[in-house]
C-alpha cells in the first residue's frame, strides 16, 4: 500500500475558507479531490464556516463606507442571502412584484404602439366635428 501523500491541513483550511472548490483545492496541493473530501473534511468544513464570518465582516464594513455590490453578490452565493419579493395575487394568476412591472410594461408597450383611429379620438359620443352630439348648432338639414 503506498505512503499517504504529505498534505498540509492549514493549506486546505486557508484555501477552502476563500471559498475554492474541492478540485481547485487538489491541485494546489497536488492529490486527487476524493482525497481532500475523504482526509480533510473537517479542515473544509472549518474553512468555509471561516470563509463566511470573514465575507459578513467584510460586508459589514463595505456597508458602513457605501460600495457593496460585489459584496451583495458574494453575500447571495455563499451566504444564501436573497432579496425579497413580494407576491400579489391577481385573480388566479401569482405574480412577483418584478414580474407584474415586466407585464405592466409590455401591456403599457402595447397600447402605445397601437395606432390611434378617429374612433378612438371621438369615443363618448362625439360627432366627429369636436363637439358631442349636443353641443355646437345643430347640423345643417338642407
């Protein structure tokens, strides 16, 4: 049976607490990754945990200066943190508040692409002159 392959935990801690993945881990330490899940699962599993107070400080304090975009991104891959959303529901139909502006705007495109056609101008009675059938002169009967 051949030797174990010398590795040293506190590399596969520090690069499993940046988040690297278990392939990325064995070849910086050169093995195979069922190596690294089978010998070191407890060092993995502490760096990551690790890995995550380090990310809520540092969102923590890129909060307090203002710039935490990447940050937020960071927070939803590792973390599992999401936005919110709201669900309305319209009849039988559940929309989420994000998909309900994407229809509102599309109805909203729609209408006004529409062409506009007399009808539409005069709707309410109107006769076609700019006035309602009551107002103005009556029309000429000769």
């Amino acid at each position: 049976m051949p030797a174990k392959k010398d590795i040293d935990p506190k590399i596969v801690e520090k690069l499993a607490q940046r988040f690297c993945s278990m392939g990325e881990i064995a070849a910086v330490v050169g093995c195979d990754k069922s190596t690294i899940s089978r010998r070191f699962a407890t060092e993995v599993a502490k760096g990551r945990e690790k890995g995550k107070t380090l990310l809520r400080d540092l969102q923590w304090t890129a909060a307090k200066k203002g710039n935490i975009a990447m940050l937020i991104w960071l927070g939803k891959q590792f973390l599992d943190q999401k936005e919110k959303q709201e669900v309305h529901a319209t009849g039988q139909t559940v929309l989420t508040v994000a998909e309900k502006i994407v229809t509102e705007r599309k109805e909203a495109k729609a209408l006004s692409a529409r062409p506009v056609n007399r009808i539409d101008a005069i709707a309410g009675g109107g006769n076609g002159n700019g006035h309602s059938s009551g107002d103005g002169p009556p029309p000429d009967s000769s």
